[in-house]
C-alpha cells in the first residue's frame, strides 16, 4: 500500500495549525499591547484625581497663611 498521500496531508495540516497558531499568538500580543485605548474606570480615576489636585490647591490657597506675614504662632487647623 501507499501511504505517502496519508503522511503528505498529516504534515500539511501540521503545517497549518503551526500557522494558526502562530497567529493566535501574534493577535494576542498585538491586541495586549494597546496602551492607549484606556477604559472607562481608567478615565474615571484619571480625572477624579486631577480633579483632587486641583481641589487640593484651592484649600491650600483659601486656608494656607504665607509665611512671609505670618507674625502668629501656626494653629493645628487651617480652619479659622
């Protein structure tokens, strides 16, 4: 019997799932590496903490006494 016709389309289709698989593999990497497609959360927690910053700066400014004038011993609250 002639078995070369078997053994031929066994490589072949080894062939071809090395080739899948090879582009499963490039596709999963392509598709971890987006670093700058953020998600919803991602840009929730970005803006919430610049929008903290900038709270943050506004009570430093309201609150804080310069030090240039200050002739009074500082309190232990920036609330006066």
């Amino acid at each position: 019997m002639n078995n070369w016709h078997s053994e031929y389309l066994a490589e072949d289709h080894r062939q071809d799932i090395l080739k899948q698989s090879e582009k499963n593999r490039f596709a999963k990497t392509a598709t971890q590496s987006r670093t700058n497609q953020s998600g919803l959360f991602a840009r929730t927690m970005y803006n919430f903490a610049n929008w903290m910053i900038a709270t943050g700066k506004q009570i430093r400014n309201r609150y804080e006494v310069p030090a240039v004038t200050c002739h009074t011993p500082p309190s232990n609250s920036f609330a006066r």
